[in-house]
C-alpha cells in the first residue's frame, strides 16, 4: 500500500479522493484548521490532518498538491527540503522565476523530486519533444464561460454579466497569465514550462457565454513542423474554474506511483 499526503481539501482534492486507484491511501492532508473535522469525519479517524507537511513525522510515498499556486509557494521548499517527491497541479506558482529557481536548487541538493502535472491539457511530451529541436511559435488560446471567469482579474477586463459573444479579454505572455489568473491559467504555466519559456510563450484567454466547456487549444511551430491541439473539457460542478481532467491528471500520478 503507497501512502500520499494531499496537499488541499476543495473541490479537485474531493475528485482525487473520489477516484483515489486502489493501493493508495491517504495518509495526510495539509488543510486550514476548520476543515480539519471533516477530514477526520471523512476518513473515520485514518487520515491525520496538518496546518503544514513540516508536521508529518513519516516519509509519504509522494506528496500531491490540489490547493492553489499559494500553496506551492508556502509548502513546496519545505516538501523538497525533505527529499519526498512533490507532484504540482497549480503549475502557474512557477510563473515567480525566484521560487521556480530555488525548487530547482532544494531538488539538487536534496534529491527531493518535482513532477509538474498535465493537468486539463495534453500532448506535453509532444511539446516537450519539439523544444528538443528549436521551437519558434507557441500560442494558447482558453475559452471559458462567464461563471468560469468570475472571482479573477477578467472581471475588471469585462463585464461578465453582458457579455453576448465570444471574446477576447487578455493577449499576453504565460508569465503574465499565471499572476492575474492564478485559479484560471495553470494550463499556460504548463505549456510554457514544457516548451519555449513563461515569457516567450503567447496566451489568449477568452469569454465565451455559449459555452459551457472548457477548451484549450495550442498551436506550435519549429524545426519539427507544426502542432495543433484542442481539447474540450467539462469544468469540476463544484468548481467552473477547474477542469475534471486536472484532477484526473492527478488521479493518474497517484496511479503510476503504483507502478514504480
């Protein structure tokens, strides 16, 4: 049995949990205080609730954040710090050149191990491949419903309420996505990470009140030739912004944990 600490208690860390493969358990789950009863509910006592991974006094198998980019600026040195093996979903974190750089020194130092997730987008190895032999153009365009977008920076760019047609409301680079947009653009921070960079890489986000999906779609040129990909997915119905293939991206590294 593989043991994992969950980093988060909101709506993705419920599908994990929904979907956990067997031969994984929950050890842990670093939550705020107030959720800590319903955790113990939850798990009948057998999964310990933290304020911080510092508190755990074994070596979880892998530790999985499903919380926010905030999170992995507050838990993510100290997870590498001890030479466990972190999984990110909130990839945008990285987006902060100074946190992604001192991850990359605790990892070197510590053997501590980073794994950024696919979350709601695929074809990352493609990508990641294309880089190995010059990547010239990356674009990533997301298209959202209105309730997808409320609670973000996009309602001081557009009103949410009105709007009657597809639109779109940020042109920018992945950099720049990740800090207005962190519960909105983690799929640009993937892209990015996986091809030509955070600051090279073109980002359109969009407002669509006819759609109640969200798509993601990327284009890439280089020496390889072309890539274009788009995926569809549906958003979490306990949360518009998150998409059920992010949290099924971590549902499969729980899953390829049995594998090693």
């Amino acid at each position: 049995m593989k043991k994992i600490m969950l980093i988060g208690y909101g709506a993705m860390a419920q599908e994990v949990i929904a979907h956990l493969p067997q031969g994984i358990s929950i050890g842990w789950i670093v939550a705020r205080a107030g959720h800590h009863p319903s955790i113990l509910a939850q798990f009948n006592q057998q999964t310990e609730p933290l304020l911080s991974p510092a508190d755990c006094r074994e070596r979880p198998d892998l530790v999985l954040e499903c919380a926010s980019q905030q999170a992995v600026a507050q838990f993510a040195a100290m997870v590498l710090q001890r030479g466990w093996t972190l999984a990110v979903i909130s990839t945008g974190a990285l987006a902060d050149a100074q946190l992604e750089q001192h991850l990359i020194t605790l990892r070197q130092q510590t053997g501590g191990r980073l794994r950024l997730l696919a979350g709601a987008v695929a074809g990352m190895d493609g990508l990641a491949s294309a880089r190995e032999g010059g990547l010239e153009q990356v674009v990533y365009q997301s298209r959202k419903s209105p309730a997808s977008w409320r609670g973000s920076h996009a309602e001081k760019l557009v009103n949410l309420a009105q709007v009657s047609e597809a639109r779109v409301f940020f042109h920018g680079s992945a950099r720049e996505a990740a800090r207005l947009f962190p519960a909105n653009a983690n799929v640009a921070a993937t892209i990015a990470l996986a091809g030509i960079g955070m600051d090279e890489t073109e980002v359109q986000l969009m407002v669509d009140p006819a759609t109640t999906r969200n798509t993601h779609r990327l284009y890439a040129r280089g020496r390889f030739g072309e890539m274009q990909l788009e995926l569809s997915g549906f958003p979490l119905g306990t949360n518009p912004k998150t998409s059920t293939l992010a949290a099924l991206s971590a549902v499969q590294a729980c899953r390829q944990l049995l594998e090693e």
